[in-house]
C-alpha cells in the first residue's frame, strides 16, 4: 500500500530474513541490554511477492539504521 494504516516505532532491533517461495520471511528481534530472564520480543512475518519483500528489506532496513540485513536478501 502507497499509505500505511499504521506506524510503529521500531528501536533496538535487529533483522534477519530467509528466502520462501516467491517472497521473504522477515524476523525482527530485540535483546535487552541488561541480562535478565526475560525473553526475547520476536516479530516474524512473511511478504508473499519479491516485490513487496525488496520494498519492506529496504524499509526496514533504512527503519532499524542497518547496513545489510543478517540473512538472505529477497530475490526479485
């Protein structure tokens, strides 16, 4: 969609992401600085076509301030 419904202030994350079938599987986690038992925040999502997978790599990206995501590029 050219205009998001909502937005989200993503700090602290990082990126991986994993080749599917005609897409991508995008997985944000964030670690607390601090070592406590508490877990993880985790967010996995997948985009169905290469096309809207190499808009949200580089958005997110761009978003999370990163210089390349820790995984597999989406392939067009």
């Amino acid at each position: 969609d050219e205009k998001p419904s909502d937005l989200h202030v993503i700090f602290g994350f990082d990126m991986s992401t994993q080749d599917a079938d005609n897409g991508c599987i995008f997985e944000l986690r964030h670690r607390n600085q601090i070592q406590t038992d508490r877990k993880d925040k985790v967010i996995i999502f997948r985009v169905e076509r290469s096309g809207s997978a190499e808009k949200w790599l580089k958005a997110l990206t761009d978003g999370l301030g990163l210089q390349e995501p820790n995984g597999h590029a989406p392939e067009s």
